[in-house]
C-alpha cells in the first residue's frame, strides 16, 4: 500500500484499527493522516495557502528566488528546498502539489504533479493557450479516479455563487438567453521590458523563464507587492494572458457555474490593436454554446479594460460593478458581483408565477473553506467544485476568445476535437510554441 492510499483507507476505515505499514509514520503527528505537500512557488500568492497548508506536513518548498524560499522555510521549517520544480517532484514521498508560479508554468506544473498522481491545487488562470487547457484537463481526467484538483478561484465559495446558480437554473429570469461577464482592470503596456541590469544572486532568471521564449532581465518584472507581484508580467503574451485569464477567471467563474456548458461552437472578439508583446487592455468576447438538458443555446460574453454591456434600464449604472455578470433571460435580469445579486423581473409576463423559491433543505450545500474543500477531497472523495474537468472548460474557453481576437474573425470551433474549423491560422494559435527542453506533458 503506498503513502496515497494509505492516508485515504486510513479515512474510509473511521475509527477501526489500522495496523501501519513502514513509511507513513510523519515526526511528531505520526501515525497521521495529513498529506505531504510541496509548495511550488513558495512565496507571494503562496502566502495565502499558508495557513490552510499548516495543518498538512509541508515537506517540499520550491521557488526560483532563493530569498523567498528562505522566507517561507520560517513556516515550514521541516521541508526541503528546490529551485527547479522538476528537481521537486522527484522527491518520493509528496501527496500533493499547491502551486502558485506564473501563469505560464502552470500547465507544466499541474500535468506534470498529476502524472506523477499527485493531488494538485493551482493558482488561476489554469492554463496560458487552448492546449495547455485541454492537456491539463485529459490529464486530469485520466487520473480522476485518484486524484484531487482544484483552481484557485477561492471566489467560488461565497455563497452568491450557489444562490446565482438556484436562481437561474430554478427560472427566476425565465428561459435563459444570454450572459455577459466584466471586468474594468487596465493595466496598459507598450511591450517587453527592455534588458537592464542582471539578475540578482538570489534569482534564477533561466528558471522563472522556463519554458518561455527568452526575454532579457529587467527588475520590472519583479516589483509587486506580495501576491500582486502577478500584475508586473501577466499582460506580456509569454508570461500571461492579460485580464480575461487574470480576473477573467474569477469573474467568469460566477457564470460558469451557473450554465453548465461545455465547449462553444463559435467565438468572435475585438479589442485593442494587435500588440505581439502584450494582451489587449479591452476586448470584448462573444461564444455561443449549445443547448443543455435545462436551457437553449445562449451566448456568452466577457467585456474587459473599459468595454461594457449596456445596462437593462437607465437607473442601473453597471460600472458601478468593477467585475460582475448579468443574465438574460426571456422574464428579465439577475445582475451581481462575487458576494450581491439583483434579480429585475422584465417585461410584462414577468409576473414570477413560474418560479418558486427553494425550501431551506434543497439549497445547494455549502462549502466550509476553498481550500480545505481541496484537502479533504484528497483525504476522501476526491470530489471539488473547481475542479480540471471543470475549470480546464472553463479556461479553453477563455483562451479560444483570445485566438479569435488575434485572428479577428468569427471562428468556428469543434470542441471535442479541439479544432478550429474554418481558420488554420487560427488553428495553430491554439498552441504555444516552449524554449527547447521544456515538456509541457512530461
Ligand atoms: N486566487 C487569487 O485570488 C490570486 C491572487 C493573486 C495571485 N494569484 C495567482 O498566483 C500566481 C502567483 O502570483 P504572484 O503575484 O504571487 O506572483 P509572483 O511573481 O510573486 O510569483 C509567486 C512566487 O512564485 C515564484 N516563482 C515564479 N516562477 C516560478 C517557477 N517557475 N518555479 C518556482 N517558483 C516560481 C516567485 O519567485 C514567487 O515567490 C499567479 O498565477 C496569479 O494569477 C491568484
């Protein structure tokens, strides 16, 4: 029995006595049923997860920067130190990754952890192009039945989130027609930095490079607060995804899970003039998805950067909503944030008779924390709300708003297949091309 099964029987076998197998017994918790974790990207972001992880053994820490390893080696002081997160995933006794590195080795990381059948939770945006996302997601889905993964939309467990999806799946708008999700961060750039100075000691550039194409030094790229260090480089095509990954992938989230969709048959997007170097500040994106078993075909859209959908009636000013979504539907508008909603029944057979509200018992159940959904899943059922099924649909839809935008035509798209059907240029931006050495499904 290895350590992953273990801790899970240890689980399913309640208070029953569990004779230990060598190995599994972990300092001074042993016998424990906590998992083994490696930290990859050690500081930052990851300073959230502090806490949450503190409970579980933190036996690996990995970062480019030697300075934050040392910063986070204070909490865990037990856990070995790597500077390259391939070296890291080497060790043997890991249980699970939390990784919260840039955007653009986030799909190296996740598939690589759960090739090795580690449990992963990862930062957002999941995935930097349409195949890292659908790689990412085959990966977990081959693995599913022994893993547990989660994006780190957090968001996810206000419980907005399960009232906006009772509100419209229970048909308090009527029949669904269309959504639009927003978001007004500009974080306008003329393009990469130019070289200036080296890198200091403590940082291994060629690392935090990775699988990039290379890009000159300069201390730009490095000058954010602790978890917000992210808006220094993810508008710069190789690093990140601009908005609609960024906050695209909370804010989306509030629609995503609402509509149950799958791929979109179509995408179009405009926004900004093409800049090689950096993502558009605006753009709008518009995907139609098919219908589902509960609703008709509808369309989605993501407005960014100053483009905006028109409110329903002029006393509604949406931008008084920095990141939020409206609904469509045939009776009227829900219009909410991460935390608030408004329902606007509209129209003159908008008189409510064809919804009725949920008893307290059919509520949709509520998570107790984002995280801890996440490290229970792994001990358990392996089951998340945000998982690389989930979020890895959500994501590719996200990226293929982006090719569409590049190519500046209506694209049509087959999902299953993951192939644009009418545009090969389109087709190839699908794809990202890695520095020789760097495998994204290794
Ligand atoms: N869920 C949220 O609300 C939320 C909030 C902030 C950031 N994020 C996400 O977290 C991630 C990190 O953001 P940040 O602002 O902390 O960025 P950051 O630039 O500070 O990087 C975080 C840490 O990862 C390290 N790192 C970078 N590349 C690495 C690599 N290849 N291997 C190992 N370590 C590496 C950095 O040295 C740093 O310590 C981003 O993807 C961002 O989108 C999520």
């Amino acid at each position: 029995m290895n350590r992953r099964k273990f801790l899970k029987s240890t689980l399913a076998a309640g208070s029953g006595l569990v004779i230990l197998p060598s190995g599994v017994l972990s300092g001074a918790n042993a016998p424990s049923n906590k998992l083994n974790i490696a930290l990859i990207g050690a500081y930052g972001r990851a300073k959230a997860h502090y806490k949450g992880i503190s409970t579980e053994n933190v036996v690996a820490l990995c970062d480019v920067n030697e300075e934050h390893i040392a910063i986070a080696a204070k909490e865990f002081p037990n856990a070995k130190h790597y500077v390259d997160w391939r070296k890291c995933l080497e060790q043997k006794d890991i249980d699970a990754v939390v990784c919260c590195t840039t955007d653009h080795t986030h799909a190296f990381v996740a598939n690589w952890a759960m090739n090795r059948g580690l449990h992963v939770y990862c930062e957002k945006p999941l995935a930097n192009s349409v195949q890292e996302a659908r790689t990412v997601r085959e990966t977990y889905l081959k693995n599913r039945h022994k893993i547990a993964t989660q994006v780190g939309t957090q968001r996810h467990a206000e419980p907005n989130f399960n009232r906006i999806r009772e509100l419209i799946t229970d048909g308090v708008i009527g029949e669904l027609k269309n959504v639009r999700a927003w978001g007004n961060r500009q974080l306008p750039k003329p393009g990469y930095l130019p070289e200036q100075g080296s890198p200091p000691q403590n940082l291994h550039y060629d690392l935090w490079i990775g699988p990039a194409p290379f890009h000159p030094y300069n201390p730009g790229y490095f000058i954010g607060d602790p978890g917000a260090n992210c808006l220094s480089w993810n508008m710069y095509w190789d690093f990140g995804t601009g908005q609609v990954g960024d906050m695209g992938s909370h804010t989306m989230d509030i629609v995503w899970n609402a509509i149950d969709a799958k791929w979109p048959t179509s995408v179009k997007a405009t926004g900004d003039e093409f800049n090689p170097d950096v993502s558009p500040v605006e753009l709008t994106a518009t995907w139609e998805h098919p219908a589902n078993d509960w609703r008709p075909e509808i369309t989605v859209m993501w407005y960014q950067g100053g483009a905006m959908p028109h409110a329903p009636k002029p006393y509604i000013d949406l931008n008084q909503i920095g990141h939020g979504a409206m609904f469509t539907g045939k009776n009227g508008f829900l219009i909410c944030d991460f935390n608030s909603r408004l329902v606007l029944p509209y129209g003159n057979d908008a008189d409510l008779t064809y919804y009725k509200p949920r008893k307290k018992d059919d509520l949709i159940p509520q998570m107790d924390s984002f995280q801890g959904e996440w490290i229970n899943a792994c001990k358990g059922n392996l089951k998340t709300s945000c998982n690389f099924d989930y979020a890895g649909l959500m994501i590719e839809q996200m990226m293929l708003g982006l090719v569409a935008y590049r190519v500046g035509e209506k694209l049509d798209y087959d999902g299953p297949h993951g192939k644009v059907l009418n545009n090969p240029q389109a087709d190839e931006l699908l794809s990202k091309k890695y520095r020789t050495g760097w495998v994204l499904d290794g």
